[in-house]
C-alpha cells in the first residue's frame, strides 16, 4: 500500500489511466469484431466501409500506444485480406 502523499496520488492516476487504456482496448477490439462479423455475413460492399471506420479507430489507439503499430499494421493487413478473399 501507499504510504506518501506522492504515491497514494500516483496510485490514483495509475488506476485511472489503466481504466482509461482498458476501454480502449475494448473499443479495439469492438471495431474488430465489427469488420469480422460483417465479413462472415458476406456483404463484401458493407465490410469494406465497416473497414474504413476501424482504420481510423486501430490507427489511433496505435498513435496513443495503447497497442504497437505494428500489431495495429497486421490487424488492418488481415481484416483487409479477408474482405479480398470474399468472392
């Protein structure tokens, strides 16, 4: 336990900032599952808007460095591989 001023109040903004990178990593992980679902529908037009949007979404959790960008690089390159395989 905190036993300083100086640590209780870092303590504090250590659980805040870990809620704050928990909800968006869940929101990563909710723009994934959004462009997964939309591929295995089959609609190759909708997954590929849907795409667009959680670009944007990984992009900028990755320039927050809640992920690297290079795991944010590969999640873009497979769901973008998917939508292409789709006949």
């Amino acid at each position: 336990m905190a036993n300083s001023a100086q640590a209780r109040k870092r303590a504090r903004q250590a659980d805040k900032q870990r809620e704050h990178n928990m909800s968006l990593r869940s929101e990563l992980r909710t723009a994934i599952k959004k462009v997964t679902k939309a591929i295995e529908a089959g609609d190759k037009a909708a997954a590929k808007v849907v795409l667009s949007e959680s670009t944007s979404i990984v992009d900028s959790i990755a320039d927050k460095k809640i992920i690297h960008k290079n795991k944010a690089a590969r999640h873009k390159s497979r769901l973008s591989a998917a939508i292409k395989a789709m006949a």
